[in-house]
C-alpha cells in the first residue's frame, strides 16, 4: 500500500508551456502582416512554407507546419523566422507566436538542435523515468548541441520509459543503455534502433503483412 500511495513528481522538469508566465507588453504597437514584397526569406523555408499551405489549405492549419519549418531553418522560432514566416503566410507575426507559445514542442529561444524528449509523465513516472532522464543528463547535460527536456506524457505509454529523440520514439529503455544512446545521440546515428516504436510489428495481421 506504501508503494501505491508514494508520490509521484508531476509537472516537474521545465516541462511546462513556455510563455504563460510573462505578462504582455501593453505599450506595443498593433502587429501589422509584413510586407511580403520586401521581407527577405530563405528560399528554403519559403518552399517549405508554401507546402504546407497546400497541404493545409483551410485557415491557419498551414501555421504548425509553418512553425516547424521555421524552427528546422534557424534551430528556435526566431522572431526573424516568424516574421518571415508570417509574410509568407499573409498573417501578423502575433498569429504565429500565439500558436508557436501554446504548443510545447516550439522552442522560444536558441537551444539545442537535437531535441531529447524523456516523458515525465505517469506511467513513464512508475518505471524509472526520472532515473532515465538524470542519467542522460549525466552524459549529455552539459552538451549546447543537444535539447534535453523532460516532457508531457508523449503518447507512447505501451514503451514506457521512453524518450524521443528528434521525434524517433525510442523504448522501453534501459539504464544500463544509456551510454549508448548518448553516443548515438551525440554522433546523430539511429537511436537504440532495435529499441525504436516504428520498428516493432503491428499487431493487426494486415498491417504487419504489408
Ligand atoms: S506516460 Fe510516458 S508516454 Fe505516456
């Protein structure tokens, strides 16, 4: 009964949404949309951005996309990147902050290219996962490339305790293959391949036959 009723750490590790604690600057000007003719934009991002918009063509469903290139393009959601961003798209760069600080997996300042999310949550809680994630931040904490982050429950609970590596779903992982997946991470090879969700069969017959 002891071990049922013993506490479990909950929105620990930075783990919450960024910006809701500053409060908003009341002196600004009203956001206008950039200039599309004279704001400059990386021809890369503005391809990426223009597909998404025909992909999702309905209102603002073009903006994670949008976001996600704008932080494959400068490693964070600059302001830069976002005003870009939102000359491409027609919309005030207010629009794309509003959705780039509700969503966890936007960075708001420079950080880490390679993103390491170790799930906090519950059922990762139970197994270890905090052991996990202080391990890895034993061998990777003190590395600038690398983002290393407790994170939300991540969906994978079935893998639990599980860590995503630049959006590799990676689990059950072991203590004891920490040193490995640390050196996957910092060579940018395949995370603990075998150990990857994608990897594992399916269990509806059909799917695994394909
Ligand atoms: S609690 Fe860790 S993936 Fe759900």
């Amino acid at each position: 009964m002891a071990d049922v009723q013993r506490h479990v750490a909950r929105f620990t590790h930075g783990s919450r949404i960024p910006g809701w604690d500053r409060a908003a600057d009341l002196e600004k000007e009203p956001a206008v949309v950039p200039d599309a003719a004279t704001t400059e934009v990386p021809g890369e991002l503005r391809a990426a951005i223009e597909d998404a918009v025909r992909r999702f063509p309905v209102g603002d469903s073009a903006f994670i996309p949008a976001l996600y290139a704008v932080q494959a393009q400068y490693g964070w959601c600059s302001p830069e990147g976002i005003e870009q961003a939102a000359a491409v798209l027609g919309r005030t760069p207010a629009a794309l902050t509003a959705v780039a600080t509700f969503y966890d997996m936007f960075e708001m300042e420079p950080l880490g290219r390679k993103s390491v999310y170790v799930c906090t949550n519950i059922s990762c809680s139970l197994v270890g996962a905090d052991q996990l994630l202080a391990a890895l931040e034993e061998e990777l904490g003190e590395d600038p490339d690398v983002n290393l982050r407790g994170f939300e429950c991540l969906g994978a609970c079935d893998i639990a305790p599980m860590a995503s590596v630049d959006g590799v779903y990676v689990g059950p992982i072991e203590l004891g293959e920490v040193p490995e997946l640390a050196n996957q991470i910092r060579q940018g090879d395949d995370p603990l391949p075998a150990k990857q969700l994608i990897r594992r069969p399916c269990a509806d017959p059909k799917v695994a036959e394909q």
